[in-house]
C-alpha cells in the first residue's frame, strides 16, 4: 500500500514559523516540497524568512509545515492528490499547461511515496534541504511519535 505524508501541527509554531506563507493546516496533504524552494544560498533572504529549506508543502496552498507523519492511502488517494497539486500548480503557480501541470504534480507525489516506503504508518518526519552541485539534496529525520508522546 503506498504512503504519503499529512501535516502535524504540535502547536502554534508553524503560525510563527511560516508567516510569510501561511502555515498548513493539521492532517492536510503535504509533499516534500523540493518543486518550491528558493535559492535560498544566492538569493536574498525572504522577509519575513520562508524556511523553505526545512519545511513540507501543502497540496492545495502555498501552507508549510515543519512536521509530516506518514499515513498509509489507497492508489485512487494518490491520485486524488496528484489531480490536487496539479489543479494547484496551475492556478497558483502559473503552471504552463495542464499537461506540464500534471507531469509535475505525478512527479513530486512519486517522490514523496518514495520517501515514505520504507517508513512506518504513523512516524513523524522533517526535512532539511541544501543546494549540493546545483541540485537540491535533501535529508530526512525520522521520529516515531509514540515514543515521543511518552516523554512529553
């Protein structure tokens, strides 16, 4: 069964956090997110900063968040979400098309299934991101949220 990731909102931090772009709602879709980030090492820095380096986006929003947990779906939710980003790379980000639209849409949710496959339903993951011979490498941390919940 694949996997994809959902927002988690422990508190009120990603308000904070990610100001400048809203922060995504708990349990909303989210991707990894590589197909928007700034040059964050020659660009100017955002103001308010995006944090775009260290955090997931939402499917239907320009919405952050700093913390994923893996959640088993069905195929025909993959593709839901797929139709999902791609409706919003069009309208949002000005996609070229429909067809480029989708392409990219396919590509990120296949990413982010690849990222999850050989995680556990339910563990909490974030990201760190660094520009790495002009591509984007990215690096995941993995928490198992019960384990969590019990030291809190």
């Amino acid at each position: 069964m694949p996997k994809l990731l959902r927002a988690v909102r422990l508190d009120d931090s990603d308000d904070h956090v990610f100001r400048s772009c809203g922060a995504a709602a708990d349990g909303t879709w989210v991707v990894s997110g590589g197909f928007a980030v700034c040059d964050f090492e020659s660009a100017p820095r955002c103001e308010p900063a995006c944090h775009c380096q260290s955090s997931f986006v939402a499917l239907g929003s320009r919405g952050r968040c700093s913390i994923a947990e893996v959640t088993e779906v069905t195929e025909a939710q993959v593709e839901e979400q797929v139709e999902a980003l791609a409706w919003h790379l069009l309208k949002a980000y000005g996609a070229p098309s429909w067809e480029a639209a989708h392409r990219v849409a396919e590509e990120e949710l296949r990413h982010t299934a690849e990222v999850c496959e050989t995680l556990a339903p339910e563990v909490w993951i974030t990201v760190k991101r660094a520009r790495r011979d002009g591509a984007i490498d990215e690096q995941y941390a993995v928490y198992d949220r019960l384990q969590i919940g019990a030291h809190a």
